[in-house]
C-alpha cells in the first residue's frame, strides 16, 4: 500500500490552472494523493514542485529533498518550460528527467512520468514547436525503459491536446484538464476503479467563426502572449519567489474522483 507520495516538476505538477477554491492551486498530483488517501488515509504526501523550472532546475533543486523523504511513490513531470527555451537540448532535458528517476527507482520509489501533448492544437501559434515535442517525447519514452519509471504517453493521446481542457493562456490544464491527468495517473497505478476512461475524446465542439477564431487569437495575446515575452526578455520567471507549497510529506483528505 502506498504510503509516501512525493511529485517533482513544474507549473503542470504545482497545479496551474486549477483553482484550490481558496487562493490556490489544487491540480493532478493534488488530486491523485486525494484518490490515494482513500485507499490508505495514512498517505502522505509533499508536492516540490515550483512554476516556471526547467528540467536541470528540478533536478538540482527538488531531487535530494526528494530522496530525504523516502517516497515509494513520486512523479517527474518536467519540460515544457525547456521546450520553450532558445537552447532546447532533448536529449540534455530527457537525461535529467532520466537520472531523477533511477535515483527515485534505486531507494524503492515507483515513479511516473509522462510525455507532453502536441502543442499545436492547444496553442496554435506554437505548432514549429511540435518538433521538439515529438523528440522529447520520443528521448522520455526510452528513458523510462531504462530506468524503470511508469510512463503516461499524453503524447499519443489526441484528448491531451484538445483546447477544452486546457486554460485561457493555453499554457497550463484547467481542472478538466488535471482531472483528466489525475485520472490517467491512476490507470498507471491501477488503482480500483481507474481505467482508460480518460483518454476518450471529448464531445465534438461547436463551430465558429473565422472572426471568432481571430478575435480569440488577438485577445489571447494581448492578455498572455505579450506578457510572456516580457518576461522571457527581461530574463524572469513566473517561479520567481515561489516556494513548494508542500514541502514536506503532510495528510490529505480523502476525496474520490468525480465521474
């Protein structure tokens, strides 16, 4: 039974888009340790994770408090913000991720991680980006055989990119979207009454309109995209002065999924 659950990454992992209802963020990780709490409500559970990390930041900054408290359940979700950066190395980030699992896998840790789903429907001004993703997803794939990790191919999961489940600055799930993550997290684990219910499509979305698709765009970028760069250019972090929100191995009510 498992007992100690401890997830490492970044804004996907912290719990970006999904409202706690008090100020904060809930998110996939969040709810799974929720799901787990009712099969043992003993769990506990510590969240490092930190918005805006990179792979290599991650790795120095989560991995030995990691170790320290001895999970036999931890996630690595790391890469996005790497995808993003100018000097994107796959095989540099997938070797991160790579050598934080087999050092989770060494001390008895089962370990799960997941590739990234394909950017250009989320975010359409992405879609040059699609490259990288398909070769990280790729260079995490093998990693996880190696090393051992659980791996969660969002990738190859058409649902993972549909725009529905993701928030208004198309960066971050919104609570379908976790929901949907938490979910397939438990079909890895399998447990009761986790199956692969979460990879069905949704419902087939309702037609709009070329203006609507344009005023969209247009209001995506004023409120997210120009934001964004500002900080890129500035040489900031939306993890700037962010701590772990729990960084230690704490109780967790016991909730169990909706649907």
């Amino acid at each position: 039974m498992l007992s100690r659950f401890v997830a490492l990454g970044d804004s996907m992992t912290e719990g970006l888009d999904d409202a706690d209802g008090s100020g904060g963020y809930r998110g996939w990780a969040d709810r799974l340790a929720e799901r787990l709490a009712t099969i043992n409500p003993s769990l506990g559970y510590a969240n490092l994770a930190v918005r805006g990390r990179l792979a290599g930041q991650v790795r120095s900054g989560q991995l030995e408090p990691a170790l320290a408290l001895d999970p036999d359940l931890a996630s690595v979700v790391v890469g996005i913000n790497d995808v993003l950066r100018p000097g994107f190395d796959a095989e540099l980030v997938a070797g991160h991720v790579e050598a934080m699992q087999t050092a989770l896998v060494r001390i008895g840790a089962t370990v799960l991680t997941c590739t990234l789903p394909e950017p250009g429907p989320i975010m359409p001004i992405a879609r040059p980006l699609g490259s990288r993703v398909l070769t990280l997803n790729a260079e995490l794939r093998a990693a996880c055989k190696r090393s051992g990790a659980l791996l969660i191919d969002l990738g190859r999961a058409p649902v993972a990119s549909d725009p529905r489940l993701w928030s208004e600055d198309r960066l971050h799930a919104n609570g379908a979207g976790h929901a949907r993550i938490a979910a397939a997290m438990a079909a890895a684990l399998n447990l009761p009454g986790a199956d692969g219910a979460w990879a069905l499509p949704l419902p087939p979305p309702a037609p709009r309109s070329r203006q609507e698709l344009l005023a969209a765009e247009l209001a995506w970028s004023r409120r997210h995209l120009v934001p964004w760069l500002g900080r890129r250019l500035r040489g900031r972090s939306s993890g700037d002065g962010v701590e772990a929100k729990r960084p230690q191995l704490t109780p967790v009510a016991a909730r169990a999924p909706v649907g």
